[in-house]
C-alpha cells in the first residue's frame, strides 16, 4: 500500500470541503491538513463504518 502526497490541495483555489476519510497519508499531510483548515478549508478525516468494524 502506498501513502497519498495531498499537497497540491493547497494549490486549489476555492477550495471549500475535502474528504480524506479512508487514505493513507504520507508523512507531510498532517501539516497540509493543518495549513488548509488555517485557510477555512473543512478536512473530514472519518473512517466509514465497515472500516471501523474491521478495526474492532
């Protein structure tokens, strides 16, 4: 499996609302996260349910 690079959201103008729920993330997205949620940019990072069922 292999981590998403979510940099360039910080490059989409008007950016309003983005999903990340269920993607690995790589190293850096956390201060992405952290910079587009600075910029008023929601970021839901929720599991779905039949996720969190193979977590239990």
């Amino acid at each position: 499996m292999f981590a998403f690079n979510i940099t360039v959201l910080e490059t989409i103008p008007h950016l309003t609302e983005v999903d990340l729920g269920n993607n690995p993330l790589n190293e850096q997205a956390e201060q992405v996260i952290i910079n587009l949620e600075k910029k008023g940019v929601i970021v839901n990072l929720d599991i779905d349910e039949v996720d969190q069922m193979k977590i239990s």
